[in-house]
C-alpha cells in the first residue's frame, strides 16, 4: 500500500490504513523515543502517545515536507511533553558528578557503532540527554529547544556542553574510546542555530 493510500485510509479512520501505519513506521519512531525515554516502557508509553496524536492530527499534515519527518516532529514533542509531565526533566547532575566532568575537545570516536552510542546516551541525566538529543540529532537551535523545555537559551548551551563532555568520559571508562587517533568532530547540530 503507498503511504498516499495509508493516509487517505487513516483520514478516513480504517483500522486496516492505522495498523499498516503503525507497522511501517513504529520501529523508527521507537528509536527516537528510546534516546530520550530512561527505559524501553517509557519509551513504548511516548510511542503510543505519539501514534494517538498522529492519528487524530492526521488531517492537519499538509504534504509539504515528508510525513515521516512530520510524524517525527510530533514523537518528538510528545516524548518533551512525557518528560516534562512526569517532572523527569529538571533530573540535573549531582554537585559530585559535576565536579568530575572535565572540559575536553568536541571530539568522539569515528568507530562507534550506534548501538553503544545510544546506550551510552541513555545513562546521562534527563536534561543533559533531551538537550543533547534535540540540538546533535533532531537538529533543534539552542533558542528553539529553550522555547520546547521553558528554560534559557543559555541552559540549553551549557546543559550541551555538559553532555558532551560526560558522554564522552562515559566512551572512555567504557574503553569505548581509546585514544586520540580515533576521536573526530561529532554531535555538530544538523542545522545551524
């Protein structure tokens, strides 16, 4: 079925068009819950949220852009808005864990398969990971992503800088990154701000 007919199907309520709909985009749209939820039940929690306000705001999708980046913008808001409703945002670092971050190079290994990567992601606090995730992956500016999390442009830009940083001590003491010959240029924003 071509996604011009699975959204005239959604638009139209067939529960055939919903779940073909669900089937062909629910592991991606799993994949980019998962980098902000702290465990895969949170996850599938965001991704039925998500999937619950794209079919009610089916209708509103306006073919301009592609409808899985459309779909994409919305699991996005939705796991911003799950995190902010269960308070699990303003989660900060620790007075001791900050002390122990050390400023380095924005640089992390060429070599890392995804997989470790977003596990290593994964274990940072709430903030650092969400403001990490919109800014390096989903391409958000600093100002737009303190407008999405109602905190300062500034916070964004530290809470970033921060991450970066953590994460990659997080690649060393797992032996992940091993030394500079493998480091390169990594989490510059997909747009610029």
């Amino acid at each position: 079925m071509t996604e011009e007919l699975l959204l005239q199907g959604c638009l139209q309520n067939d529960a055939t068009a919903q779940q073909e709909l669900y089937n062909r985009y629910s592991p991606r749209m799993l994949s980019v819950c998962y980098r902000y939820a702290k465990t895969r039940e949170d996850a599938e929690d965001m991704l039925q949220e998500g999937f619950i306000k794209v079919f009610t705001q089916i209708g509103q999708f306006e073919a301009r852009g592609s409808f899985e980046g459309w779909m994409l913008r919305i699991m996005v808001h939705t796991c911003i808005n799950h995190l902010k409703k269960n308070k699990r945002f303003n989660e900060n670092v620790d007075i001791i864990q900050a002390a122990n971050i050390s400023i380095k190079d924005d640089n992390i290994p060429s070599t890392l398969q995804a997989k470790q990567v977003v596990e290593c992601i994964r274990t940072l606090p709430t903030g650092y990971r969400t403001v990490l995730n919109l800014y390096a992956i989903e391409g958000y500016s600093h100002k737009e992503i303190g407008t999405l999390l109602d905190i300062e442009e500034s916070t964004s830009r530290s809470q970033y800088t921060r991450a970066k940083n953590m994460l990659e001590n997080i690649l060393i003491k797992r032996k992940i990154l091993l030394h500079e010959k493998e480091k390169r240029s990594w989490f510059s924003p997909v747009k610029t701000n």
